[in-house]
C-alpha cells in the first residue's frame, strides 16, 4: 500500500506556495509565515524560517511568492506594501533580504520569472502597473502600463517565452509581448467581473486558462495572432486559483475564492462535474502546486495547513452522483434522464478504458413527457417578483405583507408563508414602542393580522385622592378609570406609563398617546414600593398563573411554524390556517425566542434548495437585524448569485437596487466601481474630461460619423474607440469588429 496524502500545520495561514526545479523543497509565505520546508516521503520538514530577525516589516508580509527556475538560492515575493523583494538564501546573516524594489504605488498581487531568461523578473500590482525587473543590475527596466483596473496575476507563455499574459479586475486579458512595453499586443475583456488568475498549458501551445468571479474558468486559443475561445468550464462559486495539470492535456485544477474549499480537477471534454475532488481543507485555498507529477500536487489554505495530496485518495463526485434524473417543468412536463454506458452507445471498445476515458465517454438519453393542456401556472415568477416585490422604503411588516401577497398572486404559497412568518418574528412586542399594545391585546383585523388599537390615554395624576372630572373622564378617555387608591397605585393600575406629572391638577391634558411623539419621555419612576422577585415581561401574566411547560409549549408552536414556512405543502387553506395559529402564539413567547438564528437557517435552506431570490430579499429587507446571525461568505455567495440571474434577465434596475440595499460590505461596494476612459489615439486615460485627451490634445471623436462626442457614448474597453450609442448600436447590430478598422473584436463571443 503506497503512502497517503499528509500535512503540515503552520503558525499562520499561506497566500501563495513555489516549488524549487527538481520538486525537493518548497516555499511558503503570507503575511505572517515564510519558510521554506524540505518534503520527503511522508512528511515535510522545516529547513529554514525567513521570518526572523530584529526588522519584521511589511516587506516580510506577502501576497505571492515564486523560485528562480535556474537558481534555487534565490526566491521572490510581492509584499502587501507594494514592494517587490529579492531573497538570497546562501546569505550568512540571519536576515536573508538581498534587494528591495519599490516601484510600485499599491499592493504588489503577483510575481514571476522568465522561463528561459533567470535575471528577469516580473510583478503586477494593484496601481494597475507590471514592471519587469532586472536582477542583475537591480533597477526596473521597462513598465507595462495596461489602463485596466488592478493586475491580479500574469504569466510567461512556456512554448513563446517572450509573450507575457495579465488578467485584471474589470475582466480583461492582455497579451504583452516583452520587447514592446508601449501597448499590448492582444486584448480582450474574457469575464463578467474581475478576472483572477490565469495559466498557460505545460504541452499545449498557445492555450491559456483564465478564472474569475463569474463562476467559469475559460479555455483561449492564442495560435496565429487571435484569442478563440475553445471551452468554458462552469463552476460552483468563484475561482481563485487555476492550474493546468502535467501530462494530461484537458485536465486543469481550480480552487474557490470564496464559500467552497474543495480542490477540484476538471476534464475539458466533460465540464459540467469534476473528475476528481480534494476536501481536505477547511478554509479557502490560496495556492496550488504540481510536484512534476500528475499524481501528486501540494495546496496551501487559509487553515495554516500545508497539504501533499496524490490522486489515489482523490473523489469521484460522477461515482456519488445519481445515474437517474426526475424533473417537472412548471408547465406541467416531466424529464427523464437515465444514463447510457460506452458500451451501449456503439461498438464495444478495441482496448480497455481507463478511468479518464470512461469519465468522458459518459452519455446520458432525456425523455419527456407532455402533460395535458390546462391553464398553466405563472412561469416567470422570478421576474415578476423582482419587479414587483418591496425592498426598502416602509416598515418591515409592510413589506412583509406587501412581498406575501405578491407571492401568494404568483401562486409560490410557500414563500407567501415565509414572509408572513418573518412579519410575526420581527414585529412582536419587543419591537413596539413604549405604550403600544401587543399582539394579544390587539383586535383581529379583516385581513387576519392584527389590527391598530385605538390611543389609550394616560392617567398621570399627582396624588393619590382620586378626583377627577367625571365630564373629563368621558369626553377624553374610552376606558373606565380605576378606582385611584393605594392598593391600585402602588400595582400599576392606575398608572400604566409608570410615570407621574406634577402640575396644574388638569387630567384633560394629560390624556398624551406618545406614539405620536418622536420621542417617549425619558423620565420614568418605579411603580411598586418594593422591587420584584424577577423581571415580568410586558403583557405576560404574573408568574404564579403560568403553569409548568407552558412556555415551552408556546415557543414549540413558533418553532414548528418557522419550519413549516419552508416545508409545508402549498395549500392556501392550510396557509390561512397556519396564519390563524402564528397570530395566537403570545407574543412575549416569541420575543425571548433567538429569531435571528432560525431566520438565517431558513434562508440557508432556501438558498440550498436553489431560491437565492427569497433569501436575498428577507436579507435586505431585514438589513441589520440579520446581519450578526449571517456567514458574510455564504451570503455573499447568494447576493453574487441573484445579481446573476437578475443580470440574464436584464433586470438592471433591481440589480442596482440589491446592491444599493444589500447589508453585505463587499456587495454594496459593487456599483463603486469607476472605469476610466481611455483615448482612442494614444491610449492614455482621460482624467479631467470624457472628450478631450490632455497628452495628445486631441478630442475623442465618433468612429462611423468622426465628430466629437461630447455626451452620451460607447466606448471599448479593449481598443478604447467607440462613438455616439446610436451609431454603436446600428453598427455592433450586423457586425463585431471595431468601427475604426483597429482589427479589434469589440463583440466578445458568446
């Protein structure tokens, strides 16, 4: 039996690993762990700790490292400061820093060397910048200025080693060629969103792997001059890390940014599930290594752990997966997939198959059957509820009943239950303001939800004589006052406030509801001589009239109803009587109970079961209330998810508004973005004005009329052209090259 997979446990998590040429030792660093570990048969041993010494500063703190390919004594880093660091591991001292460069205004993201040139160095940093260094003689020989946003990683082409490739954050990808700093050769806006990584094929020449936040990893053809895309991989989340996998030409590894913290190697020929998985980590990974073998590669993750993994202690998810497959279309129709073995398909094979051809060879037959034509159910209830549900503006309970009826028009009972649920969870009595009644003192309205109570009025007298106005009491107040003496006083019954006025002797004036004040009165004085044994909720009864388990018997109804509002068939006669059993529970119960929590699982389960609609919009209309009971990642991952939905139907508007309102950080952020134009002649940005260039003093003018365009406009962000947005829209209507004849695919494919 040959060795497993094992591991390291770090003092601090890695960013980035690097191997050395001949795979015996590698080196870590983050930005609070740098070490370089010999590895052996079954285990990993620590050779040398480059975080020592009396002057730890930010240059010791990294986003990346890489080794020389030709000089094993000599590794690079990007520190978070921007500085870009030379280590000489032969130096005698302690200290083993050999140059520092700092050229570079922000956080250096990536670093790496030529791959037949050992004295050439290049970094991409968050200013927007490469510089390509020059080890020997320790200065920056030429900048790469790209006009994109930030460069989040760039590699050397292995089989055309002076083609340097760079993927940023607004999603394009640039081909440089190292000779040429001023312009690149090749451009092209490849993702959706912020592309972070890429990989050039070991074999393959001219294939590149780019990633980003748009869930997909992407295949580019870059032979004869043009970027053609030759696959797309859809995955779960998105993708930090992509590397291409030794000796098999459409295998690749991939690693999330965030929410999934399984390796996975995907086959190109069968893109939709992964050929093999590692789940090892319990936190995100942050580098991904091969060992110059196909069955053992190294990972590193936000755990502090260090992993050797070898492919034979790898899962199958195709082997979990379930061969059969049931679906019911809203229409009615049912699909059947079942899945068809290689043999079944043709003639049996001339030699056996390995696991990898079985893995691609694998087919499945759809079935479907017709249901009976009927009135069908409303189909496009996602959009419907987009536009029409009520995010922001009113009091949560409206909102809530506003959003559950929509839901109930578009026949989704469940979800109209869901909101119902969440209008009793966050509007109890311990939401109401002071003198408000709760909801077992409310009269049922029309709707089955609880009515508004009429203005009780305060009696706030001074002293304890009891006479008052008769003509008063029945003109100002509804209620019958209580007999005012000491037995009433000193329970609270004749003064439900709590509060005393000392004035003029005028009950009239005092009959105050304090809803209608913004502020209640910040005086208040005790209403018993002698203080309680415990803490009486307000509207509970007194303790010796609660009977054993009656609490617990109350919050279980709470309970079970919260579970239902995400389980329960969608009858509307059961929905109605739910709703008649949610507004019994007393709702002092209910206020002890941990709303939030439960809240939170059921979005989780929403967002599981696939309606990321419905736990976004309770999220946002919840706001901070749910925000401390939230995984940020997880409902990161929801918010990404309907934006995207929200995006294939062109829901701009409410997509601007999810954002606008969402309670995470790194959402809201999303529509901060600025983009800088960029001259179609020179290419420099126009910072001062959208139609003047101030480098070459030139205007920006139209590509199909040439006149200025001084208003709204189109513009590329591969070849900076562009042109009024009528012109553009007639022209990109029949055609997908550039207008200016530049030779640039202004139309991405699709």
């Amino acid at each position: 039996m040959g060795v497993k997979s094992f591991f390291i446990v770090q003092e601090a998590p890695a960013n980035a690993l690097s191997l050395n040429k001949d795979f015996s030792q590698v080196v870590i660093a983050g930005r609070n762990v740098f070490k370089v570990l010999h590895i052996e048969e079954d285990r990993f041993v620590e050779r040398l700790n480059l975080r020592i010494g009396k002057s730890l500063n930010l240059s010791f703190s990294s986003n990346d490292v890489v080794w020389n390919p030709f000089d094993e004594t000599q590794l690079a880093t990007a520190a978070t400061n921007g500085q870009v660091v030379l280590w000489d591991l032969n130096k005698a001292s302690r200290n083993k820093q050999d140059h520092v460069f700092s050229e570079h205004k922000r956080t250096c993201n990536k670093v790496t060397f030529h791959p037949s040139e050992p004295h050439v160095l290049v970094s991409g940093s968050q200013d927007g910048t490469m510089k390509l260094f020059d080890v020997r003689k320790r200065d920056v020989a030429v900048t790469f200025q790209g006009n994109t946003e930030s460069v989040r990683d760039l590699q050397f082409n292995p089989s055309q080693p002076n083609t340097l490739a760079a993927v940023s954050e607004n999603g394009q990808v640039q081909l440089w060629d190292k000779a040429r700093a001023d312009r690149c050769v090749r451009s092209l806006t490849a993702h959706n969103g912020p592309a972070y990584a890429c990989d050039w094929h070991p074999s393959r020449a001219g294939w590149l792997a780019t990633a980003g936040r748009d869930k997909a990893i992407k295949i580019w053809d870059t032979v004869n001059g043009t970027i053609r895309l030759v696959g797309t991989i859809p995955t779960m989340a998105s993708v930090g890390r992509v590397v291409w996998r030794p000796q098999r030409e459409h295998h690749i590894a991939s690693a999330a940014l965030l929410v999934d913290c399984s390796i996975n190697v995907w086959d190109k020929q069968r893109p939709f599930i992964p050929f093999a998985a590692f789940s090892e980590h319990t936190d995100v990974t942050t580098g991904i290594a091969w060992k110059g073998d196909p069955r053992v590669f190294l990972s590193t993750s936000k755990d502090s752990t260090l992993y050797l993994h070898r492919f034979e202690d790898a899962e199958r998810p195709a082997d979990r997966a379930n061969p059969h497959g049931l679906c019911l279309s809203a229409d009615g129709d049912l699909g059947i997939a079942v899945r068809q073995t290689p043999e079944a398909g043709g003639r049996p094979p001339r030699r056996p198959l390995s696991s990898s051809d079985l893995f691609r060879l694998r087919r499945s037959v759809l079935s479907t059957v017709r249901a009976p034509t009927e009135p069908a159910p409303v189909s496009d209830w996602l959009q419907e509820s987009a536009r029409r549900y009520l995010l922001h503006g009113r009091a949560v309970a409206d909102m809530c009943e506003h959003n559950a009826a929509v839901a109930t028009s578009l026949r989704r009972y469940q979800v109209a239950r869901t909101w119902r649920v969440v209008k009793l969870l966050y509007t109890s009595s311990r939401e109401q303001p002071a003198g408000r009644a709760t909801w077992e003192e409310r009269p049922a309205g029309a709707d089955g939800g609880a009515a508004d109570p009429e203005p009780k009025a305060s009696r706030n007298v001074s002293g304890g004589g009891g006479e008052t106005k008769a003509e008063d009491a029945e003109t100002d107040c509804d209620e019958p006052e209580p007999e005012q003496n000491l037995a009433t006083i000193a329970s609270g019954l004749a003064n439900a406030q709590g509060d005393f006025f000392f004035g003029d002797g005028e009950v009239n004036e005092m009959c105050l509801d304090y809803d209608d004040l913004d502020v209640a009165p910040d005086y208040t004085l005790p209403t018993e001589a002698f203080e309680p044994r415990h803490e009486l909720a307000d509207g509970s009864p007194p303790p010796e009239s609660l009977q054993v388990g009656a609490e617990t018997a109350a919050i279980e109804p709470a309970a079970a109803a919260a579970a239902a509002a995400a389980r329960l068939p969608a009858n509307p006669a059961a929905v109605e009587q739910l709703n008649l059993s949610l507004l019994a529970i007393p709702a002092s119960l209910v206020a002890d109970w941990p709303v939030g929590s439960v809240v939170a699982d059921m979005l989780q389960h929403y967002a599981v079961d696939g309606d990321v609609q419905t736990a976004v919009s309770v999220m946002v209309v919840l706001g901070d209330r749910l925000r401390p009971h939230l995984q940020s990642a997880a409902a990161e991952h929801w918010c990404m998810a309907y934006l995207e939905l929200l995006a294939r139907f062109q829901l701009w508007n409410v997509a601007t508004e999810v954002v606008r309102l969402s309670p995470i950080p790194t959402v809201s952020c999303l529509n901060q973005m600025v983009l800088k134009l960029q001259c179609g002649r020179c290419g420099a940005a126009l910072e001062r004005t959208g139609w003047w260039c101030h480098k070459c003093h030139a205007p920006s003018t139209c590509a199909l009329c040439h006149r200025v365009v001084r208003g709204l406009q189109v513009w590329c962000q591969g070849c900076a052209h562009g042109g009024h947005l009528s012109h553009m829209r007639q022209w990109f209507s029949s055609n997908r090259m550039c207008p200016s004849g530049c030779g640039h695919k202004c139309v991405p494919v699709k």
